[in-house]
C-alpha cells in the first residue's frame, strides 16, 4: 500500500454522478477509496465499479461484498468489527471501535480504522468512548512495539483543522466522510485536504528522526 494521509469513504447510499464524481477525485489525487454501500444489492455496487475506469480499480477497496473481488481487480477488503478475515488478493484492513481491540490485535492486517475519535459529521449520536490523552498512550505503544503492527487511521468526525492534532497523537493517517460528502461540491472540498496532506507529510518526515530517538530512549 502506498503511504497516504486522507482515504476516503465513500456515502453509504448511491448517488446521482457518482461515478463520474469519483473519477474526478482520483483524477485530482485521492489515492485510496473505501467502498461502502451497506443501502445497496451487490449487482448496484457491481454497476458502480463497471462505470469507473479500470485505471482507478486498484486505488478502491471493497467492503461488505467479497465476492466482488471475484469480479473486479481492485486494492483490497476491508472488515467490518466481527466480520472474519478472509484471504485476498491486496491489503486486509478492518474498524476497531474499544482501546482493547487496538491494544490486542494480532490479526495480519495491513492497516486499521479507529474511532469515533471526534463526534461524527455522518452519524448522529456517534461520540467517542475515549479521550484523546488514553488514546495517544495506545497508539504510542503500538509504535513501540517490536512486532509488526498495522497502521492506524482516526475515524470520525474528521476536520481539516483536527489533522495537525491527530497526527501529533500518533496516527498515521485519517479517514473522511461527511467533510467530504457533506458539501456541495465534494471534489474541492478534497482538494482542500490535499493541501493539509502535503504540510503534514513534510513534517513527518522532518520528525520521523525525532521519534525514532524517542522510542529508543525510551527502551534504554
């Protein structure tokens, strides 16, 4: 998997255009599209792939319907919370919503969503069950650890302005929605994150040094 910042999710319902809307969002740069259309039939989701071109399959990752995967090449499967893992061509992510699951998890999987981290944009009365301070000690020892661990993307609620702090808490990325899908014109609403992308990734990699040395202090 490429390293990026923003994956987005896409609404849960289908939409007028919005194949030709998400053909222009990976045109203007979205690396990584989740698939999630729990209101539709497989055959309708089927429908939707068929009307985006095959260029931008490997950039979109399946959820609820594996049997699609069959059908189209696309990046990968994600997981609901119980759902089991199944082998497949890509990267296996999957949502963890309690500090316990993200403390014990053992399962191969290339990346995780965490959260709500913030109160939804999408979903109303879907609040954190944790504070950011407990959150970052969990994500710090995920980083720490010496076991291969897959990466974490805040989920939930997710603003321009909150990037800064959530990356200083130790995730490696966010996922999007409703700051998305909520406005009028969802392609440059992105547009905007992709400019917050490029600061964070450049102060990532003037910190990645820095932790490094933390953590190493750290086991001395």
């Amino acid at each position: 998997m490429e390293p990026t910042l923003a994956i987005l999710i896409s609404g849960a319902s289908l939409r007028d255009g919005e194949a030709s809307v998400l053909s222009d969002l990976f045109e203007t740069g979205l690396q990584r599209l989740h698939l999630r259309k729990p209101d539709c039939e497989p055959t309708e989701v089927a429908q939707l792939l068929s009307r985006i071109p095959e260029v931008y399959h490997s950039r979109i990752v399946m959820h609820r319907f594996p049997e699609l995967l069959k059908e189209f090449d696309l990046a990968g499967y994600h997981h609901f919370a119980s759902e089991k893992l199944i082998k497949c061509k890509g990267t296996r992510s999957r949502s963890l919503h309690s500090l316990d699951e993200l403390k014990e998890i053992k399962e191969p999987l290339d990346y995780c969503f965490f959260g709500p981290v913030y109160e939804s944009i999408s979903k109303k009365g879907y609040v954190p069950k944790v504070s950011l301070p407990e959150l970052g000690g969990v994500l710090y020892n995920h980083k720490k650890s010496k076991k291969k661990k897959p990466l974490v993307y805040a989920l939930g609620g997710v603003r321009r302005h909150k990037i800064p702090e959530l990356f200083n808490l130790g995730f490696d990325g966010v996922t999007l929605l409703g700051s998305i899908w909520g406005k009028k014109d969802p392609v440059n609403a992105f547009e905007k994150y992709q400019f917050i992308e490029r600061s964070v990734w450049a102060k990532r990699d003037k910190e990645k040094g820095l932790l490094h040395r933390l953590l190493a202090n750290d086991e001395t």
